[in-house]
C-alpha cells in the first residue's frame, strides 16, 4: 500500500473548518433508554448519568449522533461496535482539533529548525 500524500495547509484548514463549524464540545458517551429507541448509545454535549434516562427524561437537544438505536433498529453497526464508534466520535470533537495543531507546531519546529544554520 502506497504512503498518502502530505497534508498541506490547506488540508490542515479545511478540518479545521468543519471542526470549527460543528457543535462545540466537549461531547459525552450516554447510555440512554426509552421505549422508541431501546438502548440509545448517543454522543451528547452534556454528560451521561449513569442512569439510563428514558424520555422524557433527557432533552434530545443534547444529542450530537447515535451510534445505535434498537427499537426500530435503524442505527445498529453489524460489527456491533457501538460504544467503540461513540467514543470515538465523542473523542474526535476535542482530537481532530488538537492534532491539528500539533501538527503546525511540529512544522513551525522543523520550519524554525531549517531557517537555523548551526542546527541549533
């Protein structure tokens, strides 16, 4: 398999700027329940109980996404990875951000490194 190009700045900005533009964070896993979606695995902007909260009882404002939904079962992964793919969502809203800049500071470095010549 082929090694992907470098990113450049302008891939660097274009995540950027669907990170800017999406529901700011931090997001929770919830384990919520109810009789319409059975076993609600969401990603919500306030987070979980512990409690398994049937609505009425959580405000659905708070979801973000659903990585499963039981009851009709229109939101279930067949690997059943769903609290996997919730976390890994509910991560990527404060990740993606940060290994943005990270990677601009690891450039400014080797940038500032180059510019140096005693290599100092």
């Amino acid at each position: 398999m082929d090694a992907p190009d470098p990113m450049t700045e302008e891939d660097l900005a274009s995540i950027d700027e669907v990170a800017r533009a999406a529901t700011p964070g931090p997001w929770h896993v919830r384990q919520l329940d109810d009789h319409f979606a059975m076993s609600l695995v969401a990603i919500s902007t306030v987070p979980d109980t512990g409690t398994g909260e049937r609505w009425p009882d959580f405000d659905h404002h708070h979801i973000v996404a659903a990585t499963l939904i039981q009851h009709p079962r229109y939101v279930d992964v067949a690997d059943e990875h769903w609290d996997e793919n919730a976390h890994f969502i509910a991560n990527a809203r404060e990740d993606g951000p940060r290994l943005i800049s990270e990677i601009r500071r690891l450039r400014d470095l080797l940038e500032t490194k180059d510019q140096d010549p005693d290599g100092d």
